[in-house]
C-alpha cells in the first residue's frame, strides 16, 4: 500500500466466509471487476487468509479478506478453519457464502452462531444460483436458506447469485453498503482536543528504529488530526525541544511525545502544558482508554517468575533497542526488581489462552481495525487479566500517568 492510501486499519473490513468451493474467490473477483484472487475447481485453493486492499463502490477504501474453506479437513485443514475463525474478530461485516446447489450446511450453522454471538454483520450469499434451475430440490435449498438465516429474532439478508455470470453482483455491493453500519469512532484521534489556532508539539525522535525517509503511521495521522482541528503541528526531534519551546514565542496548547521519551520530555515542559503520548491517543481512539489506565496498577503486583505477554500490531523488523522486546522489559524489571519472564507476539496472533500471563502490555494498535483492538481487551477482561497499552505503562512506572491523561478529564478524575 502506497503512503498516499487510506490506511488498512482505517478501512472497512469484509470477510468472506464459506466452505471450499462455494465460490468465494470468484466472488471477490466479481465485486472488484479484477481477477485478485486465484480461482480453481480444485478444493482448497486459498490456504490463508488473503487480505486485498482496495476501493469498492459505494462504499470506499476496504480491506477484502478471502479466508480458507470452512471445512477443511485433516490436521492442517483445522489450523486453517481455526484462522478463518480468528478473521472474524476484526471482520466489520461477513459475507458468508453457500453453494445454492447444496444449500445451508452444518458447518454454515456453525459459523453463523458465532457471526451471532460476535454481533457481526452478515449477508448470506447463495452462489452458484444459475445452476438452481437444474436441481430438482431448488425450492427446498431456497426455503432452508432462508430459514437458517434468522440472527438476533431478526432475518439476515439472503442473496442470490451468481459470481461466474455475474448475476445481482451491483445488487450485492448495494446490500453490503446498506448492511455495515459506518459509524465514526467513539473518540477521534485528537480533533477534540485543540482549537482553531492552537500549538501542538509533536516530538518525534530519530533513532534506529525510525523508518528511514518517513515518519511511522501515528505521527502521520497525528499530524492530520492536528490539522483537522485548525490548529498548528510543530514537529521536533527530542534533543530540539526545550530550543523550540523558547523559540514558539507562545505556549503550545498540548505536547504529544513518543512514548520512549516521556520521562525526559515531562522535566522540559512547563507543569502547565498538557502532555500525553502518541500511544495514549492511539489507546483512547482505537480501544478502552479507562480499562488500560487501570491496567498498569497491576505492575505494582508482579512477582519473580510472572509471565507477561507484550503484544505489537505490526511486523516491523526488530533492531536493537526494540522498544517492545528490549526496553519495556529492562524497564520493568528495573522498576518492580523482579525477574519477570516475557512472550511477546506480533501482527494478526493473539494467544487464545490467557491464563498463564498476570499481565498484557499492547502497544497503541495503529495496524488494527477498532473491533479487533476492542477484541483483544475483551479477552483479557473475560480471562480476568489487566491490560494496558506502552504510553500508558511508561508514563506509570515515570510517576506521570496523572499528567499524562490529563487532557481526558473523565479519566484523569479516575485516579
């Protein structure tokens, strides 16, 4: 994706689901107009799931996601159903497609219980349609379709078509609209908390881990929000900021820092400057801002031997001086002088079981679609562990988480 795209977590996700064969290769190639995805008659074809960014009208940027068939079989072919499955916590709506010459099987029924639980949306698309006429039991498939499709005591829309002949494909696309519900997020990123003519400083270090020749996609978006809100983004390096402080010649209405220099940049900023992290924003904007803050007090409880699972969004290469695999956990162990064991996980993989860890540590979540960043917390709440997100556990063990969210009245009247 080029660095003028929408990015992908900022994009409509639509998963499209069915058993091997039911069509759902062809079926993206039908809705795009392109041949994205690889189509055979043979079972099995898509081995992963295969995330395509693109712009599908009327809708927009949206990121189609071909998954494995449903029922595969064998050893491998359950690792490939359980991926399928996972989809489904960042899918925005799922477009589950039969085979209207075989009609509603179990392992449709299956999937459409967990469409149920997780409060998807969902299309039940009837592939294959033209070959209905030749099957003698036509209308019996059409009448268990439609009967299956019932979630929440309300009927899930029921299409049927045809990829290969390209029948009610433009009536599939309008129902795909209609049927997603394209709310703005619960907070904005930090359109709300400037004005038209406000300073904002952004301080950005550049070290190893900064990508070179651009700046990584929070700052970028950060940026944008700024210039949302008509106010002026001032970005500096660290070591520039008690200089540009000097030279602003007004007092910036908030300062946003990388979370890896909090300490140093709360000493070189007036107490009466707000403060907070790209994480912090990324925390509120993408997941639970109130349960995270909550979650780093467990710090103060970990002992010798604690697991506690540190978990990136993105698949960035590590270079020394990581912040999620060599900083966190020196600083940790530094601040509670316990000699904590870490697992870490990066991109798509969220362990399923949780037990084992007295603690999560998520990083802001910028590669993430908001369901499946508020997925991941509500597993750790079902399993009973706190988590919490890298600015908010930084700013804690600096002694200014307070500070930091300061600029949320609701939460920072929480603590």
């Amino acid at each position: 994706m080029s660095l003028n795209a929408t990015p992908a977590s900022e994009r409509i996700h639509i998963g499209i689901f069915g058993k091997r064969n039911a069509g759902k290769s062809s079926l993206i190639n039908a809705l795009t107009g392109q041949n994205l995805a690889i189509v055979s008659d043979v079972s099995g074809t898509t081995t992963d799931p295969v995330y395509k960014a693109m712009e599908l009208l009327p809708l927009g940027p949206v990121v189609v996601i071909d998954t494995p068939g449903i029922d595969d079989e064998g050893e491998l072919g359950k690792l490939r159903v359980k991926k399928s499955y996972q989809v489904l916590n960042k899918t925005d709506i799922v477009l589950l497609v039969c085979s209207a010459v075989e009609g509603i099987t179990e392992e449709e029924q299956k999937l459409l219980k967990q469409i149920e639980k997780k409060k998807i949306p969902c299309i039940l698309v009837m592939n294959k349609a033209d070959l209905l006429e030749e099957c003698q039991k036509g209308q019996q498939f059409k009448e268990r379709a439609e009967n299956a499709a019932s979630m929440r005591g309300q009927k899930i829309p029921v299409l049927w078509v045809s990829a290969a002949k390209n029948l009610q494909i433009r009536e599939l696309k309008e129902k795909i609209a209609s049927g997603i519900e394209q709310k703005k997020p619960e907070y904005p990123l930090v359109e709300d908390l400037l004005e038209m003519g406000d300073f904002a400083v952004l301080v950005v270090p550049i070290d190893k881990a900064a990508p070179k020749g651009r700046l990584i996609l929070p700052q970028q978006q950060t940026i944008r929000g700024v210039l949302e809100a008509g106010a002026t983004a001032v970005v500096v390096r660290d070591d520039e900021l008690c200089d540009t402080l000097q030279n602003l010649g007004k007092k910036p209405k908030l300062v946003i820092t990388d979370s890896q220099v909090f300490g140093k940049v709360a000493k070189e900023i007036p107490s009466d400057v707000m403060l907070t992290s790209f994480s912090i924003l990324f925390a509120r904007y993408k997941g639970e801002l109130e349960i995270q803050v909550r979650g780093a007090k467990a710090l103060d409880h970990l002992k010798n031997g604690d697991k506690v699972l540190i978990c990136e969004g993105c698949t960035h290469h590590r270079q020394c001086g990581d912040i999620g695999t060599e900083k966190l956990p020196n600083w940790i162990r530094k601040h509670t002088g316990q000699e904590i064991e870490f697992h870490f996980t990066s991109g798509t993989e969220f362990p399923m079981d949780l037990s084992e860890y007295r603690m999560i540590i998520h990083c802001g979540g910028c590669m993430l679609n908001e369901r499946e960043m508020k997925y991941r917390i509500a597993c750790a709440q079902d399993a009973g562990i706190p988590i919490t997100n890298y600015g908010v556990v930084i700013a804690y063990m600096n002694g200014i988480l307070k500070r930091s969210v300061e600029v949320f009245p609701e939460i920072w009247k929480t603590l």
